[in-house]
C-alpha cells in the first residue's frame, strides 16, 4: 500500500449527492488471496471491536490481517463507532445476484481475489452497470443512511458454472437506525 492510498479522504461519501465512493489501490494481498481461495466455498463472521475482531480471524494470514485492520481502523473512524461486523467470504456461488441496497448505513467492499462487485453508478437500475476493480475498496450506501441520501444499487457479479471465485472482505457497521 502506498502512502497515497492511506490518505484518500473517505468523508466525500457522507455527501447526500454521493451513493457510492471508489477508492482504488493496488492489491494489497493477491497471492495470498488466490492461496486463500483454493479452500473455497467458505466464510469467516465476526463482530465487536477491532481487537476483537483480528483475535477472532487471528488464523488468516498477516498481511490479510494487517489489510482488515487498516480498513476497520478507517471504517470505524468514518461512521464514528466503536463496532464493526466483518465478513470474510471464499464465494464460487452466484451470492447475492440480483441488484439490490443493503439495509445498513454504510458498507464497506473489497474484493481480494476474483471479479469485483457490480454497481449502478448513479442509482439507476436500468442503466449500464460497472465494476470496481479487483483491490479496489467501495463505501455503499445502504437504505438506513440518513434522510436525503440515495443507496447504491450493486450485485456480487454471476460467476457460478465459471470455475471463478471470489475472496471479499464486507465491514459494516453494528445495527443502527440513521447516521448522524
């Protein structure tokens, strides 16, 4: 990671007339990701705060854990909570295909390994939809933003029956009703 990847200012996305906000980088841990997917199908799940989230994923490799930790640290700073849910997934599925807003706040994306998460750019279902790039971190608004704020429409991308998999890292904030 570069120290201009560190310094990309993620507060753009608290902007009502922002859905989703795109912060590319170089992958920070591909070889270690594709490692990783040789065991897929497969999901790690954990919630609290970020010590205990990392003590809880303690058996990943460091530099994925390293990686979750920037991201968590950022996250938790951004949304100004003490919690995160974290989702670390092998997937070869077809997982969530169809386009959709999550019902969160806020939710962080990246994809380690395989094709990166599919959007509606500006919240329009009908038109063309893009992809974030493979290590590219995507912050989307889901349905419990706040009031004025337009979530971000997105699909994990159809890869069943592709032999393709994907390795991604979710943060979400804990339950709560708007951001303030």
């Amino acid at each position: 990671m570069t120290v201009a990847d560190i310094c990309v200012d993620w507060t753009d996305v608290l902007d009502t007339d922002t859905s989703i906000f795109i912060e590319t980088r170089t992958n920070p841990i591909s070889d270690v990701g594709l490692k990783l997917l040789q065991a897929a199908p497969f999901a790690y799940r954990t919630e609290g705060t970020l010590e205990e989230v990392l003590v809880d994923l303690a058996a990943l490799p460091s530099e994925l854990l390293s990686d979750i930790s920037q991201l968590g640290s950022r996250f938790m700073q951004l949304m100004q909570v003490d919690n995160v849910h974290v989702r670390l997934e092998g997937v070869t599925s077809n997982a969530c295909k169809k386009l959709h807003a999550d019902y969160t706040d806020l939710r962080l994306i990246t994809t380690y390994a395989g094709p990166g998460t599919d959007y509606a750019p500006h919240g329009d279902a009908d038109c063309c939809l893009e992809r974030l790039p493979t290590g590219a971190i995507g912050l989307f608004k889901g349905k419990l933003f706040g009031p004025g704020h337009t979530p971000c429409l997105h699909r994990s991308p159809p890869i069943e029956g592709t032999d393709a998999a994907r390795l991604v890292l979710v943060i979400d904030t804990p339950e709560r009703q708007e951001f303030q």
